[in-house]
C-alpha cells in the first residue's frame, strides 16, 4: 500500500480488504462482490492509481472535474494529477468488452441522471448554441433506449454513452478515496436512535457536551434510481444528514447534509467535529 491508502483505511476504521467496500459507501455506490469479481479488480485499480498521488496533491473532486473537462462538461484548469488519473479511467472503461461493460454499469448502479448526462456528453449537448429543452429530451430519449436495449443490441451511440456515464461514476469513487486519505475524523461511538435509520453519539467540543444525530434526510427522485435492477445490488433510496445539538433534545444549532448513506453522514461529522474542535469552523 501507498501512505494514501493506509491514511484512507485508518480514517475511514476498516481493513485493506474492506477499503473498496468503504470508499463505495461513502460514494454512495453499492460495494461490488468479494473474491476476485472483475468489477472489484475494476475499482481496486481505480484506488491504486489515486493512491499513487503525493498527500496534498489533490482535493476531493478534483478527479471529478477533470473527468467532467475531458467529457465537455466543464471548460476548467484541472491540476496535472487528476487530468492523469480522469485518463486513466477512461482507458479502463474503454479496454472493456460490451459484456464486462454492462456488468460495470449494472453493479455501480448507474442512474438515470448518470446515463443522461453521459448521453448529454456523447451527443455533444455540451456545445453551446442548443436549447435547453431539446438537449435533455435527446439525452433522456437516448438513455431509455439503452434500458430497454440488451447490451447485445446497443449501438455506438448506446455504448459511448454507457461509458462517458461510467467515466464519471468511477470519478466519484477516487474522490471518494481522496476524501477520505486526506481526513482527520475524530471517531465516536455511534448507537442506533429512537426512529428506524437513526443513529447518534456524543462529542465534547471546547468543553461543551455535543448530541450529533445521523438520520434520513429525504428520498431520492426517480431520477437517482439506478436504470436497472440487479439481484446483487441494492440500491441508495435515502439522502442522509448529520446534526449537531447542544443536548438529545434542543433546537438543532448545526447541520449539513445531504449524503448518500449513512456512512458517509457520520463520517462527515467526525470531520466537522475534528475542525470544530480546532476552531476551524464553528460549533
């Protein structure tokens, strides 16, 4: 391992062999299978070359930029690391067959957003000059015709269009990493809450005893809905917040959301609650 992917694995407070796992829920992408699965080797590789970047390289979302700037969706200076590593992705997904290419898709759990905007990319919605309107239904006419395509019967255009989606998924996920190798949470000792879903601990900040709280904060639109069903994934149906309160009852003095799991809500706080602690930002 490189310094970033243990830094990574001690914030995060998981093993090697579950770092995949973790970086997957704190994307908020469903954790592939274990064992030698391709799509696991897939996203192992995709960590491996952001853990090859010097600490303070990158930023999260960094990667995502530069991904999104060589999609057409941006027009940014990118830094030379995360222009690497956006290329290096694109190179995976494009070395995959068709068959291997639906299977990526299906366990990652693209969306419907996620396939419309690569759409967008591939039919080159990006240029200026198009209306609005005509470039979303020409995306979202595109993308139902992927889903209701087997993988056999896409075309070039169903293809590209799979793959601009899958560039910038996998994006996310080594920003997820960077994120992660790049935070100092301080860990708490997190309990199941009152409700279903909810769950709170205790921190003590400047000597004052916090109440963070982590629960639902609103169900996702049709749209964050993965464009196809798979028995092995279950997909996200909730964005999830943290809040901080002076007790387990009073008014809620800060907040944040929305995440898309509950792991990474609480992993959110343990940051917020380090940089309130150092009087970073305030309690």
């Amino acid at each position: 391992m490189t310094d970033r992917l243990p830094q990574a694995c001690r914030a995060l407070r998981v093993t090697g062999a579950d770092l995949v796992d973790a970086v997957c829920e704190l994307s908020g992408r469903p954790a592939p299978p274990r064992s030698a699965h391709p799509v696991r080797a897939l996203y192992l590789r995709v960590l491996e070359v952001v853990a090859a970047t010097a600490p303070g390289a990158l930023q999260p979302g960094d990667i995502s930029a530069a991904a999104s700037v060589r999609s057409g969706l941006l027009d940014v200076q990118v830094p030379g690391p995360s222009e690497v590593a956006a290329q290096y992705i694109e190179q995976l997904v494009d070395d995959l067959g068709i068959g291997d290419l639906a299977q990526l898709a299906h366990h990652a759990a693209l969306t419907w957003e996620d396939a419309a905007e690569g759409a967008a990319t591939v039919l080159g919605f990006a240029a200026p000059g198009l209306e609005e309107t005509l470039c979303e239904l020409g995306a979202h006419s595109l993308v139902d015709d992927i889903a209701e395509r087997p993988p056999q019967r896409w075309g070039r255009l169903h293809t590209q269009a799979v793959r601009a989606a899958l560039y910038l998924c996998l994006a996310d996920l080594a920003d997820a990493l960077i994120d992660a190798s790049e935070s100092t949470p301080t860990p708490l000792r997190w309990r199941s809450g009152a409700r279903q879903g909810q769950e709170s601990a205790e921190a003590c900040i400047s000597g004052v005893e916090r109440h963070i709280l982590v629960d639902r904060a609103q169900a996702l639109p049709p749209s964050k809905m993965p464009v196809w069903s798979h028995p092995d994934v279950a997909p996200v149906q909730f964005t999830w917040r943290w809040q901080l309160r002076p007790g387990t009852s009073e008014h809620i003095t800060h907040g944040c959301g929305t995440f898309p799991t509950p792991f990474a809500a609480r992993h959110a706080a343990e940051c917020a609650i380090t940089a309130m602690a150092a009087g970073r930002c305030d309690p």
